[in-house]
C-alpha cells in the first residue's frame, strides 16, 4: 500500500451524496443521522480498529477497508445531527458546534498519546494500541446509545422519522449560481490547504520518527518506551495548541466584530500561515540532511503556526459552505468540499511516497534533500494564498445575494468557537 492511500479514500466515503442522499431527496432519519451513525457507521469502525488488532495480513486491510466505511457513515452524519439540535436562528448554535469542535481535538490529543504508547511499548506492541482505539470507540457508542432517547429526541425538521425531507425541484436562480460559482472557486484553494495539512500523517510523522531526537533523560525516561518520545505523541501537538489557541482567535474575531477581515479572507490567511509554517520545515529538514537528529523545537514550532492557520482556514471555510450552498443544494455542495479533501489527500499521498526521489534530486533540487520536499508546499500554500487575496473582491461581489443574516453572523459564525 503507498503511503497515504488510506485516507483519500476516507474522504472520498465522507461525501454526504455517497452517506445519506438519495437521488436528491434527502431521507429524514439520514438528517437526524442517529441509525446512519450506529449502523454501518460505528460498527464498521468498531470492527475495524479491533480487526487489526487481532490479526494480521489480509485482516490488517480489512481493518483499514472498515474504518474507511464506517468514517464515511459517521462523520457526515455528525456534523448534521448537531446542526439539527438547534433551530434556526438558535444562539446556542455556535457553541454546540464548539463543545463538539472541543470532543473532536480531544479525541485527537488523547489519540495518538494512548495507541502510540501500546505500540511502541515492547510489552504491548501495535495490537493493544488498536485494541484501545476500538475499546474507546465501544464506549462511545455505548454512551450514545444509553442517551440518545434523552438528548436527540427532538432531533426532526417538522417530518416524522422515516420521511424524507421534500424540496422545490427547482433550478437555481442566478444570485444561487453567483453563489455557487464563488463556492467553486474557494473549493481549488481548498485542495491546496488539505494538501499540506494532511501531511502530518504521512511525512511529517517520517521526519519525527527518523529526524527529530526524541530521547528524553531523567525519570521521564523511565515512562516511556525505551527512553524515547514516541513519534506519534507529535500528532497530539496539533490538538492541543488547538484547543488552547481557539478561544483567543475566538475572542480576537468577537473583538473586531465588522472590522474584523472577511471569510475569503480569513482563508487566505490561513494559507500563508500554513506556508509559512513549512518554512520551518525546511530549516528543520536543512539541518537534518547533514546526518544529525534535530530539536523537536522544530515540529513544535511549525505546528504552533500550523494550528493557527488551521483556526483561521477551516471554520472559515465551513461557513463559506454554509452560506454559499441553497439549502436545497447543500448535501451535494458539501460533498464538493469533501471532494476536495479526497483529491488534495490523493494528490498529498502520492507526494509522500515520492520523498525518496525528491531527497535525491530526481523530481527537484534546490536546497537539496528532504528540504526541498517541505518546500513544495512553501511555494503551493503561498501562491494559493496570494491569489485568493486577490480574488476576494471577487468572491465578495459573488456573494452578495447571500442571506441576510450572513453579513450579520459572519464573524460570530467564522469563529473557531
């Protein structure tokens, strides 16, 4: 398998057309998102983080083959059933989707923190690290299936379970095409983003474990495997600067209110952050190439700019979907985006498995070894970034049938919290 394959296909499966639509209509217990959640969803993913667990070879991929499945099933889903706990307009709105943009980055801190310390336990091994995955995966489901009749009840949208939601089979008007051309257009600079965020699976995580010097002294030492910092914990850094860093941006955007810079424009800044975080890359990569193993200052650098770009790009974008879309359009729209994630994770793959070659100065050369690598998405995020600055008066001018709640909840909305 090349690196990087597996989640491409994760995001191609997330698509909401592929999840919960049917032929246009949208069914009324796939909105609620309760039975798309449990079943496929969680069980495919309970079954596949157990599988590798527990054996190996051609259970080891059908692991992987079900935990592709059931995040195609259950994070969709997700994302509507917390939108669907609030009425629109709803105050609370915002904050739901902040104690849930909180679950999901501590899932990530407390992730990489626990099944990378199994596996690289030489008394455990890779087996028990997937075995936690899958036990805390059981544990969800059964918190959500004891609560669920208690908090998800009112989970409808004026249909009875079982019904699905009609809408006007209508063409878009061309203020709705307006819109839609302006998504389309956030959608490529998109790619670029997700083609240098995801790789803190694939490269980033090689440069931890066979750049960065992880040993660590004194009675830490003692608690880890082998005296070392597993190269996985580096996965939780982005997690936990974003947990600390959201509400200060939170605050930041709630202070300039008006005054504070569009949606377009928060994404392109977090573009330039995000290559200007490579730019670290480089120099760590600069001077790993002379044979010596590097600070983890490094990594913890680049990832503090990271998880700042990030804060500024992603709840950006998703408003921009949100608004951008008719509401009649907005499952096939926001499978427009996923699509997006699948293309730029395919491309971010096949980048991966090309660092030998680019290392060498078969592809490229020009500060030489792996940091000419990192410097590829210097250049990409940078560039990206620019041109949609230049593109904002565009965009603007794109989005002016918006809603009219738009102007007024944008920044609120923008907000990572």
């Amino acid at each position: 398998m090349e690196p990087g394959a597996c989640q491409p296909c994760v995001r191609l499966v997330q698509r909401p057309g592929l999840s919960h639509s049917r032929g246009g209509r949208v069914d009324r217990r796939s909105i609620s998102g309760q039975q798309p959640v449990i079943d496929p969803g969680e069980r495919s993913h309970l079954r596949g983080a157990l599988q590798p667990g527990i054996g190996q070879g051609w259970i080891f991929y059908g692991g992987l083959t079900l935990i592709v499945l059931g995040t195609g099933f259950f994070k969709p889903n997700v994302y509507t059933m917390v939108g669907q706990l609030y009425g629109s307009p709803d105050p609370r709105r915002d904050a739901g989707f902040t104690l849930y943009y909180m679950g999901i980055n501590l899932g990530a801190l407390f992730g990489p923190l626990v099944c990378a310390w199994l596996a690289a336990n030489p008394r455990y091994g890779w087996s028990y690290g997937f075995g936690a995955a899958g036990t805390a995966m059981l544990i969800g489901l059964l918190f959500f299936l004891s609560t669920r009749r208690v908090w998800f009840r009112d989970v409808t949208s004026g249909s009875p379970i079982g019904q699905p939601a009609e809408f006007p089979r209508s063409r878009p008007s061309a203020d709705e095409w307006k819109r839609i051309l302006a998504l389309g257009i956030i959608t490529v600079f998109v790619v670029f983003f997700w083609l240098a965020f995801e790789q803190i699976g694939s490269s980033l995580n090689l440069f931890a474990a066979q750049r960065t010097n992880r040993v660590v002294g004194g009675w830490i030492a003692s608690l880890l495997p082998e005296g070392e910092v597993p190269a996985a914990w580096f996965q939780a850094v982005n997690p936990l600067f974003v947990l600390l860093l959201a509400p200060m941006i939170a605050a930041l955007w709630h202070r300039l209110g008006q005054r504070g810079p569009t949606t377009a424009t928060k994404m392109a800044i977090g573009l330039l952050l995000l290559g200007g975080a490579y730019v670290i890359m480089v120099a760590g990569a600069a001077a790993s190439d002379r044979g010596t193993l590097v600070s983890p200052g490094y990594l913890v650098s680049f990832y503090f700019v990271y998880s700042v770009g990030e804060l500024c790009f992603l709840p950006a974008g998703f408003s921009f979907v949100g608004q951008a879309a008719p509401r009649r359009m907005a499952s096939m729209l926001m499978g427009l985006w996923f699509t997006a994630n699948f293309v730029a994770n395919l491309l971010g793959g096949y980048l991966a498995g090309t660092i030998g070659e680019i290392e060498r100065g078969a592809l490229v050369r020009v500060f030489g070894g792996q940091a000419d690598f990192f410097l590829i998405f210097v250049v990409s995020c940078t560039t990206a970034g620019v041109l949609l600055w230049l593109l904002i008066p565009l965009t603007r001018r794109l989005m002016k049938s918006a809603p009219a709640s738009y102007s007024r909840m944008r920044a609120a909305v923008d907000s990572p919290l």
